[in-house]
C-alpha cells in the first residue's frame, strides 16, 4: 500500500507490503509501538528511537510532537490523494494553524508578542508537561493575532494558546 505523508512542508511516499517498508523509495527499517493508555509512541528507525505523542485529528489529519516540535500531519493513501486531485478537495483552510497545547501544562514563557511575523519553526511558546520543557513553534509564516495566555498560568491539553493570521500582503512573513 502506498502513502503520501505530509509534514513539515514535505511530502513522502511510504509504501507498506511484504517485502518491507519504503520511504521515497529507499528501504528503511522501522518499528512503532503505543504505550498503553496514552497517546506517546515510540518509533525504532533504522536502528535510532524516538519517543513521540501523536493526535488523531480526523480525516487522515494528525498532530505529531516529535523533539520538542510540533507537527501537523497529514497521511493519505494513493486512491485518496487521486480522488483529491481530481475533484480539487482537500487544500484545506487557508492561513497557519494556532499555537495549541499538546497536554496539560504550565507555560514557562511566550517567546512572541501581538503584532510579531513568525516564519515556520520559529519557537512561539515554552510549556512545562510532565517535568519536560517543550518548545511549541509555527508551523508555518504567520502574524501574531492574540497572545491568550501568560507566562505561569495552567493550560489544558489542546488549549489555543497563541492565534495566528496569514502574514500581510505587502510585508510578507
């Protein structure tokens, strides 16, 4: 079965069948497990871990974060994308995402005020969670619409913490 996988602003094709895994065509050896009752995962990739907390977020449409950065993640197979293609769906709303909180935690600082342009994986917030910093960063250009929160106040998971309009016209982020 062939996948397209966006994140970060590039698309991969993974294909799965029984020879193995693919990712672009090159052969990788990989293993993914769930820790019961949560949403971590821990991926064995070529011989190196990594410990990961990934979201369903409906429609193929994941949230990922992976070494303190966060990930909108969309995986479609090729029928879907075919379909996609032909009837112009999926392009999805237009604009950057919010800064949201990726679990319950405390925020240790804003990194950007009202008013700031952002580029994409410009560090936004730092959010304590279970004893671990965590730097959330745009993951794409954008204008600083709101700042929702305050340094040492209490979030819940999935929490807007920063909203963030499309970069001006004229200026450009």
């Amino acid at each position: 079965m062939l996948y397209h996988v966006t994140m970060a602003g590039r698309t991969l094709q993974v294909e799965l069948d029984a020879d193995g895994i693919r990712v672009d065509g090159t052969a990788v050896e990989a293993d993914l497990a769930t820790i019961e009752g949560t949403d971590v995962r821990t991926l064995l990739l070529d011989g190196a871990s990594h410990r990961m907390v990934v979201r369903a977020e409906g429609s193929g449409r994941w949230y990922v974060l992976l070494g303190g950065r966060r990930y909108r993640t969309e995986v479609v197979d090729e029928r879907t994308r075919a379909i996609r293609e032909m009837t112009g769906a999926g392009a999805g709303p237009a604009g950057p995402s919010p800064i949201r909180a990726p679990m319950p935690g405390l925020v240790v600082k804003i990194e950007v005020t009202e008013g700031d342009t952002i580029q994409e994986g410009q560090g936004v917030a730092i959010v304590e969670a279970m004893k671990m910093e965590n730097e959330l960063r745009a993951s794409s250009p954008g204008l600083v619409s709101r700042v929702l929160v305050e340094e040492g106040q209490a979030v819940e998971k999935d929490q807007i913490l920063v909203e963030l309009a499309a970069p001006d016209e004229e200026g450009g982020a």
